[in-house]
C-alpha cells in the first residue's frame, strides 16, 4: 500500500468505476504538465538483506508510490 493508503486490490475491482474519473485527471496532468500533490509521495521502506541487521548497509531502501501514479507512469512508457 502506497502512501495515500489505497490498496491496489481496491482499484482492480472498481477499475470499471475509476477508470473515467483517472483518464480525466491523466489528461489534465499532460495538458497542464502538473503532476497532483499527493502522486509526488512515495513512503520509503527499508528491507533487510542479509547477515546482521545492526547494519544498516545490509537493508535497501524501496520506495512505495500510489497506485494511480504508478499506472499512469506506465500509461506514458
């Protein structure tokens, strides 16, 4: 879960409901060129390796973003 606390489960199943909603903000951000707030957040998390995790060389960090920015990133690609 991403930080707006969205769980992408929830955005599959109401995929037929949001899909209009996320195009309209999709075609607004590439037109405008603006990106909204709260797509811009990522929650950073630190997973552990291996060997001793009093070391913090042995964790890596992984950025979590919110789903929609994640699927219009893939939109653009």
């Amino acid at each position: 879960m991403g930080p707006d606390g969205v769980h992408p489960r929830v955005l599959k199943e109401l995929a037929d409901v949001i899909v209009g909603h996320l195009s309209t903000i999709c075609q607004w951000s590439g037109e405008s060129g603006e990106v909204p707030e709260n797509w811009k957040l990522a929650k950073v998390v630190l997973i552990f390796r291996q060997n001793k995790k009093e070391d913090p060389g042995n964790y890596r960090p992984v950025s979590l973003a919110s789903v929609p920015d994640k699927i219009m990133e893939k939109a653009i690609l």
